[in-house]
C-alpha cells in the first residue's frame, strides 16, 4: 500500500487535515482493494488544532521517513512557527525522494524548509502576498488550484487540497480510479477555472482626503459608459500625463487598469445577483462587446462568465444566458457540465 502521513502541527485547520484523509480513504482499485494508508503524524502525542481541541497522534516526525506521501495541513493565524525537529524531518524526507505536499498555508511550513526555494508554489490567495514577501525565492502563483513540481506539492485553500489530491491519485494509479474517487467525493476530477474566481478583487487603497476620491466615486458610477483617460483627466482637471502619473502615485495603478477591475467587479455582481443575459451584462459594466466581455473577465477571473455565475450564483436556481440558449446542444451539454462543477 502507498502510504500517506498527513503531520499535524499545533493550530492545524481540521478542514485541511481531513480532505486528504477522506478522499484517500475513498480511493479504490478496480478490485476493491485500498491502494492508500493514510496516517497522522505529530511532534507530540496531542496537538491543539483550530476550533478549540485536541488531537491524539500516536506517531511522531519519525513517521514521515516511513512514508511515500506526506500532507502539511495549513494551521490557523498565529500558530507557534515551526520546530527545528518538524523543519530536519521534512528536509530529510524530501532528500529521500518522499513526495510532499502541502495544503492552503500549509506551503509556509515548506518554505520554512527550504522545500520551496526556486520552484512554483500557491498558498490561500488572502496570505499570497504575504507568502511572496515572506519567501522571495519562491515563485508565487496567487491564481491556480494546485501547482505539482514533481516531488513537491502545493495547493491553494482548503477545498483545492481535492483537487492536488485527485491529481495525485491520477498520478498514481490513473484517470479511472481517480475519477471514481472523485465521484465518491461528490466532486469533478477537475474544475474550470483556478483559484483566480474566488479572489475579491479590491481596489488598491487611496489615501484618505486624496484629491482623487470624487473622480474615483464617478468612475465607479460610471462604468457602463465609455469612461476615456481624456476624460478622466479634463474631470480631475490636469493633463493626461499628470493625471496618470498622479494617479500611478496615489493607487499604484493606472487609471485604465482601475476602470477594467471596476467593470469586472461589476460584472461579478450583476452574474451573481441577476438574471440578466451576458449581452446585457456586458453593456451593464461598460464592455464595448460580448466577446470582448468574456475575453476581459476570464483573463481575469479565471474563468468564462457563464461558469462563474453557475458557480456563486447560490441558491437562485440556474440562470441560462441567451448564449447558452443560443447554442442549442451544445449549451445545454454546458449547462451540465456547470451543473456538475457546481
């Protein structure tokens, strides 16, 4: 059996403990047989995990030089840091060629090893940049689910732990066992779109009394207009080229590139909270054509429109934009597909 040790550190976030555990509990071989033993590992006998109590591990750090896997879990903010025992345990593992894994903040406890120096990685898109700032010879991905080096592993918040985790199995035994995992798991083998559809897409912060603020609320009003940067710059009162670079100054941003998160955001609320078709919606945010829409929002989102609605649109029922409708087979083979992904 290939064997699994999920380490289990003091503030570990259960969520992130258990999805391995479950979904490699699930996994079976055509024969019904359990390809995968999964077990936890601890630097004491009992960890204080998030959510007020406590773990009983009857396995120590030793356990990761037994394994074949092993699962960092990510652990709540203000967690103790990292031993200098837990910290040897993974460097000698990963020198032994175990393949490690980690899931949403579970990647600080790598870098803190040095596991991640060089490589790509991903971490929960709300501590991304803090990650980046923490480990500048990481290479940060804030955008995508999972990123597979090879021999380490990283996955971004705690549900994308499925989906590093499917792609692991698929890795190991194929497509049609993981798919039944998956299945057992009540979830796809894979979903469109990356992490970058969940990421609330703020505004740079503006200095409080900034002599931007007026023109900064009339754009956010005016998105579905055509908003020009001459425009922009006559309503602020100054030249194009002053206007912008005070505007680089005060947002850290240009003012084109706050105009088109302005009409993503806009877009998103209107996906999630109307009925209204793609067409109107790309009118409604200010988008000069439906294709030009779809093109924006999935450059920045991740995603097409029609998936992200299906997606958070919550309890609503489905909403069939006039694309889908217009697309006869084909948008109703779309339909279910969204209908599975969510």
């Amino acid at each position: 059996m290939h064997s699994v040790a999920i380490l289990v550190l003091d503030g570990v976030v259960p969520f992130d403990m258990a999805a391995p555990m479950q979904v490699f509990d699930f996994t079976r071989l055509p024969d019904g047989r359990r390809p995968y033993r999964v077990r936890l590992c601890a630097e004491r006998p009992e960890v204080a995990a998030d959510g007020g109590f406590a773990l009983r591990v009857d396995r120590g750090p030793e356990a990761l030089a037994d394994a074949d896997t092993v699962i960092v879990p990510g652990r709540a903010p203000g967690s103790p840091p990292p031993s200098p025992a837990v910290l040897s345990a993974l460097r000698q593992a990963a020198a032994a060629g175990t393949r490690i894994a980690s899931v949403c903040v579970g990647a600080f406890v790598l870098a803190e090893a040095g596991l991640l120096d060089g490589l790509r990685a991903t971490t929960h898109w709300v501590a991304a940049e803090e990650f980046a700032h923490a480990y500048p010879r990481v290479e940060v991905e804030p955008d995508v689910l999972y990123v597979d080096n090879g021999r380490i592993l990283t996955s971004a918040g705690a549900a994308a732990a499925l989906d590093m985790c499917l792609h692991m199995i698929r890795r190991d035994f194929g497509s049609a066992v993981a798919a039944n995992a998956a299945r057992m798991s009540v979830m796809p083998l894979e979903r469109e779109g990356g992490q970058a559809q969940f990421i609330v897409h703020e505004h740079p912060p503006v200095p409080r009394g900034s002599d931007l603020e007026p023109l900064l609320g009339w754009i956010e009003d005016n998105v579905a207009h055509e908003v020009t940067l001459a425009a922009m710059a006559t309503r602020a009162g100054m030249s194009e080229r002053t206007f912008s670079r005070r505007f680089r100054e005060q947002t850290g941003t240009t003012p084109l590139q706050w105009l088109l998160r302005a009409r993503v955001r806009r877009a998103q609320y209107l996906l999630e909270n109307s009925d209204h078709t793609v067409e109107r919606i790309a009118q409604q945010a200010g988008f000069g054509s439906p294709t030009a829409f779809r093109e924006r929002f999935r450059k920045v989102v991740g995603t097409t429109p029609y998936a992200y609605r299906r997606s958070f649109r919550g309890g609503r029922g489905p909403a069939v934009p006039a694309d889908a409708r217009a697309a006869g087979s084909d948008g109703q083979r779309q339909s279910a597909l969204a209908v599975r992904l969510g």
